[in-house]
C-alpha cells in the first residue's frame, strides 16, 4: 500500500514538474520581491519540502554550467523540481541572462517558506537535527549539511535511476556532488533547450562580435565559415593524468593540424578560417596561429581587435565563450567550457579522443560525441 501511495505521489511530482517545465517560469516568477503579490503565491506548490533536486556548487564556469545542466537533466529525467544553489547563479548571470532555474535561498528556504512550514532557523543552523523538526526545518538542514548522493549512483543508466526513485531509493531531496556532469542524460535536455537555456547576455555577444568583424576584416571580405578552436592548457594536462593515467592522448599541435584538416575536408571550403581561443595565449602564438593560413587568436586578452583589453580583464572568460558560441564549427580538447561554447555554437564539432589508447577511459566530451551526431572524436 504504502509503495502505491508513494507512485501515486511521485506520478503527481512529475506532472508538477512537466508544468514547471512547460510555462517556462523564470527566477524572477520564483522568486519574491515586493513588487510581487504575495497573497496571490501558491505557497503549497512554492514551498516544496521534498521531491526536490540541487546540487553542490564548486569550481569555475564550466563547472557551474555543468552543474545547473545536470541538475536539469537529471529533475527531468526523475520527475524533481530543480533549484541550485545561489552561488552558481552568481557564477552563471555573469555569462548568462533569463536563466529558469531558481536559487533555493531565494524559494525554498525563504522567510515565506519558512513561516509557510513553521520552520525554525536555529534547528537549520543546527549540526545535528532532532526528531521533532518541521518538514521546512529537514528540508533546510539537508540543503545546507545533507550528503551528497555518491557519483557512481547518478552514473547509472537512466532506466535503473527510474527503478530507484520508483522504488523510494534514492532520496526524496537529492543533492548531486560538484563538478558533476552526466552525459547518459543528456538526451532530457538536449542542445535546443540547451541553446534556450543558456543564452549569452547581449554585452558579451556584442564584444565578441566586434572581435570576429576584426578577424573578417583581416581574413578579406566574402563569405567565411568561422571555426572555433579551443586549446585547453595549463594545469588541465595534470588533470587527466591523474583522471584517466599515464597513457592519456593528450590534444597536442598534431591534433590541431589534422583537426583543422579535417574540418577543411568535411566542409571543402578554402574561405575558413580558425579562431583560436586558450588559457596559454604564448603557446597558441608559438605554435597554431598563423594568419597567412588561416588561423587568427580570438582571444580577448591580448587582442588586436578590442581596444583597451587590458582594462577588460574580469571578462576574458565571458568573452572567450561568447566567440565560441558564435562560430559555425568547432575544434576542442576536452574540458566542460569548451563543451558549452561548442554545444551553443551548434555546429559540427572534434573533439581529441584521449581513450584511443588501450586501458584510457572515455571523459565528458567523448562520451558526449557519441551521443551527438554532428560531433566526431579525431
């Protein structure tokens, strides 16, 4: 009886969930602010306690995209309503506007809720959490001290999560661990709700096309198909030594050239050129760039296209996924933000195949290739 009642419940959260989705509310719907009507809030639907989805927030911005997604992903998938913390959005309104998914400081765990349940600060604040706290005061405690569920759990494939949540196995607030991504659910999401919710904000695309009108300018007039390439360095090769070992391929000169080799042969068009962007702006000097064929660096620090760069400092990254996300094609190692500005760009992408040697697994992006039809691993 007791598992029926619980289906029941969970079929009734997903409809909720599909609404949710469906009207499309954004932040400032979820949010309350006194502009909004506070006697017209539905304060049973506003201040859920359970079938909920957030996840831990930490590293940079592809981290933070990746975070938000899977979530997103994964509440799709299972019928939960997503919420992330307020520090991702803080890290994602920087690059992003109109994003849908609100902050549960701002919801959830509002001073309305909290009257709403009749929930008490002191227990959340609390370490350890008695018996007797409110349906608010648990929710609180498990979004501010609750575990993390385990990565190899939300790993699995979707159909054995759905017999889990089904059964009442996995939490009824689940809180996905930082630097999650989950390409297997993907699919729930995918790049034209991707491209939807992850839209650049208009300052940051109008730099970032100021800075491909001084590459066209340089490259000659005439239509041009822009590719761009992602050099991902620094500490990322430490990185995937110790994610994937010794044998890991790493994207090196050789992997570019035939990269952009490659691209020439799928598109068979001499009027390409490559915008190279690269936390190692040295490296990509030293060894890609190179105008007379082709290959211009589209960064924003050290650019010949934006004056007074130096001054622009705080929004090398911004800009840097702005460019991506405006390029017909894409070339990238591997990492979650070079990811994100291939997904936004939409077009065909390659992607280094670190695993082509024996005993490497897969990582994000080849796992994603095999997944997207317009993508390639090389």
């Amino acid at each position: 009886m007791r598992l029926r009642t619980r289906a029941i419940c969970l079929a009734l959260y997903s409809l909720i969930f599909i609404y949710f989705i469906e009207q499309k509310f954004t932040r400032k719907d979820l949010s309350l602010n006194p502009q909004n009507e506070t006697s017209k809030v539905d304060w049973k639907r506003f201040c859920l306690t359970d079938s909920v989805i957030t996840v831990r927030e930490g590293g940079r911005l592809g981290n933070c995209v990746w975070e938000y997604i899977s979530t997103l992903g994964l509440g799709s998938v299972l019928g939960l309503r997503p919420y992330v913390p307020k520090q991702i959005l803080n890290c994602l309104d920087k690059v992003f506007k109109n994003l849908t998914i609100p902050a549960y400081e701002d919801t959830l765990l509002s001073e309305q809720c909290r009257k709403f349940h009749g929930g008490d600060v002191e227990k959340c604040k609390s370490k350890s959490l008695s018996q007797n706290g409110t349906e608010w005061d648990r929710l609180c405690y498990a979004l501010k001290h609750g575990n993390r569920i385990a990565p190899d759990v939300v790993r699995k494939p979707v159909t054995k999560l759905k017999k889990l949540n089904d059964s009442g196995k996995l939490p009824t607030i689940l809180i996905l661990p930082y630097w999650i991504n989950l390409p297997h659910v993907f699919d729930a999401v995918g790049v034209d709700r991707f491209q939807e919710e992850l839209q650049i904000r208009d300052d940051l695309k109008q730099l970032a096309e100021e800075t491909l009108r001084g590459v066209k300018m340089k490259a000659g007039n005439g239509d041009l198909i822009f590719v761009g390439l992602h050099v991902r360095r620094t500490d990322y090769k430490r990185h995937l030594k110790i994610l994937h070992g010794e044998k890991v391929a790493y994207a090196d000169v050789d992997y570019y050239k035939r990269a952009m080799s490659r691209m020439h042969d799928l598109h068979n068009d001499s009027r390409m050129v490559f915008v190279v962007l690269s936390d190692d702006y040295t490296w990509c000097k030293t060894n890609l760039v190179n105008e007379k064929e082709g290959v211009f660096w589209g960064g924003l620090e050290h650019s010949a296209f934006i004056s007074n760069w130096e001054q622009k400092k705080d929004m090398f990254v911004y800009h840097d996924l702005a460019v991506l996300s405006l390029q017909n094609h894409s070339i990238i190692g591997y990492g979650t933000f070079a990811i994100t500005g291939s997904l936004l760009s939409g077009g065909h992408t390659i992607v280094c195949n670190i695993s082509r040697y024996k005993d490497v697994k897969d990582n994000f992006a080849t796992n994603l290739s095999k997944k997207i039809r317009y993508w390639e691993q090389l």
